[in-house]
C-alpha cells in the first residue's frame, strides 16, 4: 500500500510561514476511503497547493473579509482551501457534506456567502454521493452564491448549466505562475477566521465567528497541552471537519505545531471494523482522538479486529463531544491503549474554540469519564438554584467566568442573540448549556445538558429544527422531538407526531416516511431511532408542548412524582407512556 502513494521529493524551499526543517515534513497524510487509495503531502506541497488556490480565489473575487463556503468531504483540498482563504484574510465557513440540500441551503442563505468550493462526488463508506447535485438544489432554494468553485471534478457540467443564478468555475483552469503570487494580506489579530454553524435550540443554526489570534493561539497551545508534541508526531482525528473538532485538533491544533495529521475519507467501519486500527499501524499514530460513539460501534465488533493490530507507536489517547461512559473508557484503555495510554477525555464547545477540559496525567490513567481540569485561564464555576456551588459533589450549570484566548467573537449577523443566550442567564458568566459536578480531586464530570439540544453520536442537533422537518410531512399536525438514551449513539432521535387525520390509513408508511422527510430535510445524521403517531401531546394552558415530560417518557423515567398539574390535557400522558412501554418491548425483541 505504501509504493501506490504519491510521496515527492522535494528540495526545501524558503516559503515563509513554514518553520525550519518543516517543508520536507509531511503536513497530511491522506487515507482514501478506499484501501489503497492514500497520498501524502508535505507542508512545502501544501504551502504550494495553497498558494495556487489562493490565486483562483483572489482572481475569482475573493478578498479580505469575503465570506467563502466550503461544501467537501474529507479531502486534501478541504484543508487547503481552507488555508487559502487564511491568507486572503477571507471568512471560511465549512458545512459537513452530509448535509442535505436544505440544511445547506440555510447555512449558505445566514452566511450570506457569494462563494462556493465544493466537488462533484464524494465518497464514504464505499458509497458514492453526487455532491453536485445537492449543490444544485440547494443554489435552487435561494441563496446569495454567485460563483462556485469546483474541485478535485472532471468537467461533465458545462458553464451555465448550473443554475441560474450562480457561475461554475473549475479550478484545474487557474493556472498559476509567479505573477500571480499574492502577498499575505494585513489582518487584524481580532478580525474573523471562519464561521461554523452548530445548532442551538431555537430552530435555527448558529453561526459561530472565531477571530484569528485567539482561536489559533488557543488551539495551537491546548494540542501542545493535550497531546504534547515529540518530533515525527502523527496525530489521528477521526471527526469530519464539517464539525469544530475537525477544525480545532484536525486542522489547525496539529498543523500550526507542525505535526502531521491524518485526514481519513471513510467511515470506522468500512470495509471492516479494523480499518482505524490498521491506519494507526500504518502511519505509526501517536495520539488518537475520536468520539464515544465510534469506539463503541467498534468495541461491538468482533475482537480479532483489534488484537491483530500492534498499537504499539500509540502514546496519547483521547475523546471528546460527548460523555464517555466507564465500560467504553475501559476498553479504549485497555484494548487500545494497552494500559499504557492516558485518555485525554477533554471538554469544550464550538463556542470555545479548542478544549477548555482535560484529565491530567493522574486522572487520564485512572478515573474513567471525569473531563478533568480546566486548562490554562479558564475558571468554570457550577451555578446550583441558589448561587455558586462549592462543595464537591453537588451538580450545578457548568458556567465559565471571565473569557479565554479562544472565545467565540459571537454569533454571524445576530450579535444580540449571543448576549441573550450566553450571558442574560447569570451576571458577567458564560452558560454553556451543560450540567456538571466536581470530585474531591477537583475533576468536573458532565451531565448532559440543560436546554432542548440533542447530542447524536457527538453531533449537536436542535430539536425545534428537527420538529419543523417533521411538520413538513403532509399528515402532520404538531410534532415533538427529545433525545433518549442510545447504547452506541449516546442519544438517540424520538419523534412524537400528531396525525392530521388519525383514521388515515398506513401507520408505517407514514413513519417511515417522517424519517425520510428528517433525513432528506436536515441529512443522514438526523434520522430518528423511533417514531409515535400519538393523538396528542402534552401542553401548558398557552398552548406550548412540555418536551420535558416527552423527554421522562422516552428515557423509562416515572412520572408520579412529577407536577403535572400545569399542563392543560394531563391525561395524554398516560396512553402515551403506554404506547412508549409497547415500542420499547417491539424494539426489544428486534421489530
Ligand atoms: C458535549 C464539540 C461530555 C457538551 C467539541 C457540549 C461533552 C457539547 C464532552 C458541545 C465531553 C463535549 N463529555 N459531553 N468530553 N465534550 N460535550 O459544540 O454537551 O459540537 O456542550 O463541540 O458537546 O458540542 P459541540
């Protein structure tokens, strides 16, 4: 496997902004979804790559403060097209490419973007996807795109042909030559690095900005603090860049400390659950950071997978985006790690930039899912009903007083809406939204969150976005979303749904049609676990629907001692429980 990659000489060459000895260093080691199918680049191929990019866009348009999408999956260009716009002191916004037509539509509408990178197929898991045309209907759905870039595409769709409104442009048409070297534009340290929509609970995604200095300054220095750095480092992060934590310790954490990364195409499972393991035997990985959920979709599988691989160049494990629960913490340590790993099970948001938690050595070794320590200049304080909390043990809303280097500058186009969300709660703290407590040792355990977000394998999903896709199916009267306990998910997806008309006829039609109408209208990622066609849902005397109470339903809690007496119709809830009770039993035994 190692001959078919594309590795090239290179003599060093003086670019600026790469540090000495770097260039010949590789920066990406590229892992195709295919077997086979890798390259590596070095950061002088990189600096190179970037350059040329730089020159399209900047002859396309593109100048400082530009705001430039990119729709791609996990391909060398998404990193370098990234960059490019770091130089051009442009705004880059990545959306995940599993995302649907309308979920991209949204996202590019809020931007306001006039640019698009994107490339015609994509390929994960050893299925195809023809990108373009999501693209296309998204473009149809009414955004500001004027042009789009394609790369990585052969030229099958004629200038024109696109769409109305946006121009096509292919990337292999922008020669380059010297004369087109673009100098480093002068930014301000504070001015915006890129936007990332995460979802909030309002039925409407966030687009959170990250200024330059802070965010890199406090990601370059938080890897250095999570995974140290030895000479010929090879740092493996499983999450898609779509999401903060591919930005964050894909991206930028290991490259700005000149480690090489791993950018891999595929899914943890294909073609068989040993294809994570093989990687970190091939690439001799040091540090491994993935998510709760993909081990333990791996620790399912069957366990020849993981002892036939060494594991041995492993030296820093570590997890993030949702709770790690002892059992997976256990095998990561054990069957991964080989008892010798520490597992940096490391806390933080979008909103923060890069990890604001971490165990220290002790803790990492030892203490399966605390998110330990906060790191450097960072001050939590646990929020209980009658001030902060002090003592050890006692839950409270996980708040962060003063700011840190990597803070969110606020959200896109809504700068009151982050004053209202983050900072009306409790005087001069930020509220993150997540419930915690602190041990005797001083390490902060998470308890899930406080408000109407959903965390789907690691992944933030807004329950009232999830409801409107719901509400768009024909039969549909009023919907409601919770989030339940999931084994390999962490949480999954629960739709309560009042028909339109009761008597219609098929039942699972119209349930399986309520997943296709979520997937279609958010993506992949968003398809629920279960589904009730219920008669009604339980509501306060204004009319509003009490998630709460849906959220006790489908986690098995008792409703006894709950106060019930606000809602207008407490009897709904007594058939709906009946109904939860006999989907859990036909689940059980595998209908
Ligand atoms: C959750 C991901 C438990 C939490 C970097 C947070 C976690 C939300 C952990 C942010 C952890 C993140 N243990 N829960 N180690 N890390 N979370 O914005 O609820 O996609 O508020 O950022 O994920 O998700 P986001």
């Amino acid at each position: 496997m190692k001959e078919e990659r594309q590795g090239t000489e290179e003599k060093e060459t003086n670019y600026d902004g790469i540090k000495p000895g770097q260039s010949l260093k590789r920066a990406i080691s590229f892992e195709g979804d295919e077997v086979g199918r890798g390259k590596e680049i070095t950061y002088c191929e990189m600096q190179r790559e970037v350059r040329r990019l730089q020159s399209a866009l900047h002859r396309l348009g593109v100048k400082k403060g530009t705001v430039v999408s990119i729709y791609l999956p996990m391909v060398t260009e998404l990193i370098v097209a990234m960059l490019a716009c770091v130089q051009l002191g442009a705004v880059h916004s990545v959306i995940f490419s599993g995302f649907s037509a309308r979920a991209l539509a949204e996202r590019l509408r809020e931007s306001g973007s006039e640019f698009l990178i994107t490339q015609n197929v994509s390929q994960r898991g050893g299925k195809e996807k023809r990108l373009i045309e999501t693209v296309i209907s998204a473009l149809g759905a009414g955004t500001f795109v004027k042009k789009v870039l394609l790369v990585n595409s052969e030229k099958k769709i004629r200038n024109g042909t696109f769409s109305r409104t946006a121009t096509i442009f292919f990337c292999q048409d922008f020669g380059y030559d010297k004369a087109d070297e673009i100098k480093n534009v002068a930014v301000d340290p504070e001015d915006p690095l890129f936007i990332l929509f995460t979802s909030g609970s309002t039925g409407k995604p966030k687009g959170v900005v990250h200024r330059r200095k802070g965010y890199m300054e406090h990601v370059e220095e938080s890897y250095r603090q999570i995974f140290g750095i030895l000479e010929g480092d090879v740092h493996f992060c499983t999450a898609d860049i779509g999401w903060i934590t591919g930005h964050s310790y894909g991206v930028y954490g290991p490259l700005s400390n000149g480690v090489t990364t791993i950018l891999y195409q595929g899914t943890p499972t294909y073609p068989d659950p040993g294809r994570l393991w093989r990687i970190i035997d091939e690439h001799n990985v040091t540090s491994f950071y993935t998510s709760p959920t993909a081990l333990r979709t791996l620790m399912k599988a069957d366990s020849t997978y993981v002892e036939k691989a060494s594991l041995e160049s492993l030296r820093v494990l570590g997890t993030v985006g949702e709770a790690l629960d002892p059992v997976t913490w256990r095998w990561f340590f054990e069957k991964i790690g080989h008892g010798r790993c520490p597992i940096k099970n490391t806390w933080w948001q979008t909103e923060t930039g890069g990890a604001l938690m971490c165990p220290d050595p002790a803790s990492a070794m030892k203490k399966p899912g605390c998110v330990g320590k906060p790191l450097f200049g960072v001050e939590p304080v646990l929020m209980g009903a009658s001030g902060p909390i002090k003592k050890p043990g006692e839950k409270g809303e996980l708040c962060l007083k003063n700011s840190w280097i990597g803070r969110c500058i606020g959200i896109w186009n809504d700068p009151d809406y982050f004053n209202k969300a983050y900072f009306a709660q409790y005087e001069g703290l930020f509220t993150t939204g997540d419930m915690a407590m602190r041990d005797e040792d001083g390490d902060y355990w998470i308890l899930g969150r406080t408000d109407d977000v959903l965390n789907v394998s690691g992944h933030r999903l807004d329950s009232a976005e999830m409801e409107k896709a719901v509400l768009l199916h024909p039969n549909v009267a009023e919907a409601c979303v919770v989030g339940f306990p999931h084994d390999v998910k962490g949480q999954g997806i629960f739709v309560f749904a009042v028909p339109k008309n009761a008597e219609a006829e098929g039942q699972k039609e119209q349930i399986q049609e309520i997943k296709n109408q979520m997937r279609k209208e958010i993506g992949a990622i968003a398809t629920p676990d279960g589904v009730l066609l219920v008669d009604d849902l339980p509501k306060t005397r204004s009319g509003k629907i009490v998630r709460r109470f849906l959220r006790k339903i489908t986690n098995g809690d008792d409703l006894e001692q709950e106060d019930t007496t606000m809602l207008l119709n407490e009897e709904v809830l007594k058939p709906i429980t009946e109904q939860m009770k006999r989907w859990f039993a036909l689940t059980a035994c595998g209908a």
